[in-house]
C-alpha cells in the first residue's frame, strides 16, 4: 500500500514538472504592463510608431499615448526595428531570432531564428560553418527595400538577405573584424553603409569589394551607433564620446558632449539640429552640426535606449520605463 500511495505522489510530481520550452517557440505573454517594460527598439512605421523589447514585447501606436501590444510568436528579448515601408518591417534580438511584419507592427511571423542553420545563415568567424548556439544574438537590422537587408550582432556576425528575409546568408568573412568584435549598428548615412561596433571599430560597405572594409578613428572604445545625413557622418559610444565627420571618415573631430554616459541614440532632424540620448537619460541637443551639444532634460534619469522624431520638434523615447515623449527645442 505504501509503495503504491509513493508510486502516485511520485507519477504526479512528474506531471507537475515544467517542460522547459525555448523562447523562439513561446509566444510573448500578453500583459497591460507591457507598455511600461523595458523596450529596446523604436521605429517610425509612416506616421505609426513601433517599439520592441523584453520577452518579445512589441507594441504599436497611431497618436504615442494609446498603444496596442501586438501578436508575436516569440518570447525573446529584441533589440531592433526596421520599417522600409509603413506596412512591412523587420525586428531582431536574441536567440537569432528574425520576424516579419506585413501589416505595420500588428502581427508578426518569425523567419529565423539560431536554430535554423540548414539555409547557412549563421557562420563562424571564417563565415562558413553553424555558429555556437550563444553567438546568435542579433544586436541591429536594416533593410534598404522589400528585398535586400542586414542583420549584425554580437561576435561580428552579419546577416545578409536579398528576398526579404526568405533565406539568409552569412556574410561574417566579408568585413575587416578578424577579432569578431561586437557589431552595435548598421546604418546608411550620406549614401553610404556603416557599421560601429566593439574597441572603436567602424566599417564602410565597399561595393566595388562587396565587404565592409574598416575605418580609422581616433577612439578605441566601443561605439553604439552612426548617424548623420548632409555631408555630416556621426559615431556615438561609451562615456559620452561622439566624433564627427565631413569628408566620409578621413578626417574627425571629437563633440563636445559635457557628459560621461553612454550615448545610445541619435536623431538627425531637418531643421540640421542633431539630438542624443545616453544611458543615464540625458537628451543632448546640438544646433552647430554635432560640434557641442546642450543639456535639454534628464527626468526621469533612466536609461534611453532609442529614440525616433515626432512632429513640431518633438521626439519619442523608450528605455527601461517603456515610452515617453518630449519637445526637444
């Protein structure tokens, strides 16, 4: 009898044991507090903003006050948005994890994620196998059009689709990071493509190459981001360190930041005036083309992981409290 009442309790301890499932097979939880999370990405999808975040969090909204969580079919963390059109984007993070959207950030389908390396995807640092499953986390994403964009992140992977997103290639082996250096943005500015990443490592697509080849700067810290439109080329990173350039990176002068935080977002407005945001949560703004920058807020003083422009000089951020919006004048 005691061996049979053991035999139940121990037939019913197994039954209550959590299965462990992966976050890419978890849709994220739907949650009122989503809103107020921390959300790492935030993109203009035409005049509907987007964020993403924690647990695969994205939310969207038609005004930035009233915002609706959208169906997601991952849980991971993400880090970043691209929208080439309102309707379609792109949103990465961890775990590899790539999804589509069709409908402006409503819904979203997942393309790739770590898991799925028999389309060659993810290579290592030759460019050429699988890579280590804790490599695989997407740190931006950029997309040119419908067709053609790039995925980067950490250990220097680089992601490249020319189908928008059906099939993925490594292009790990095209870019001068023999190191593997952490890759932290991909933008095009001045009709050129750069990437900023680990140790003050800064890359230029050369398309004659096909490879994105490096630059010189006077900076071996880590870089957060590049920016810049006009003839001007921006690069931002750790302890407010931001450089500027006009002739395409041959030549740079350090900003006068006035702080010591990292700088996480940049904003290029077409009045010329270039606004940063930084982890502390200051918003810096600069009217003599990024050559000094002014103090314009830090409340509440939480890190600002993105930023995107609103209308009449105002600006929308997310970070670890979720959404604010600010006139930055």
């Amino acid at each position: 009898m005691a061996a049979a009442c053991w035999a139940v309790v121990a037939i019913n301890s197994a039954r209550a044991e959590p299965v462990f499932q992966a976050p890419p097979d978890v849709a994220a939880a739907r949650s009122e507090l989503a809103i107020r999370a921390p959300l790492n990405a935030l993109a203009n999808a035409g005049r509907r903003l987007v964020a993403a975040g924690q647990r695969g969090h994205i939310l969207y909204s038609d005004d930035g006050r009233t915002w609706v969580q959208a169906a997601v079919p991952v849980s991971s963390d993400l880090v970043a948005l691209s929208f080439p059109t309102p309707a379609e984007g792109w949103a990465v993070g961890h775990d590899g994890v790539v999804l589509h959207t069709t409908d402006g950030g409503a819904n979203w389908l997942r393309q790739l994620d770590r898991r799925m390396t028999g389309i060659g995807a993810f290579g290592d640092a030759a460019g050429t196998g699988p890579a280590p499953v804790g490599d695989a986390v997407l740190l931006d994403v950029w997309f040119a059009d419908l067709r053609s964009g790039f995925a980067v992140g950490a250990f220097g992977l680089i992601l490249h689709t020319a189908d928008g997103g059906k099939n993925w290639t490594a292009w790990t082996a095209r870019a001068d990071n023999p190191r593997g250096m952490h890759l932290y943005a991909i933008r095009p500015v001045n009709g050129e493509l750069y990437i900023a990443g680990e140790q003050g490592l800064l890359l230029k697509f050369d398309r004659t190459l096909q490879r994105f080849v490096k630059i010189e700067l006077p900076y071996k810290g880590s870089l957060f981001g590049v920016s810049g439109a006009n003839g001007l080329l921006l690069v931002y990173g750790l302890r407010g360190n931001a450089f500027r350039s006009t002739d395409g990176g041959a030549n740079w002068e350090k900003a006068d930041t006035g702080i010591s935080a990292g700088l996480t977002g940049c904003l290029i407005r077409g009045d010329g005036s270039v606004v940063l945001s930084s982890q502390a949560g200051h918003v810096l703004l600069s009217r003599d083309r990024g050559k000094s920058f002014r103090l314009v807020s830090t409340a509440p003083a939480a890190p600002i992981f993105a930023m995107v422009a609103l209308d009449e000089g105002n600006i929308a951020l997310s970070g670890i409290g979720g959404i604010r919006l600010e006139a930055v004048k």
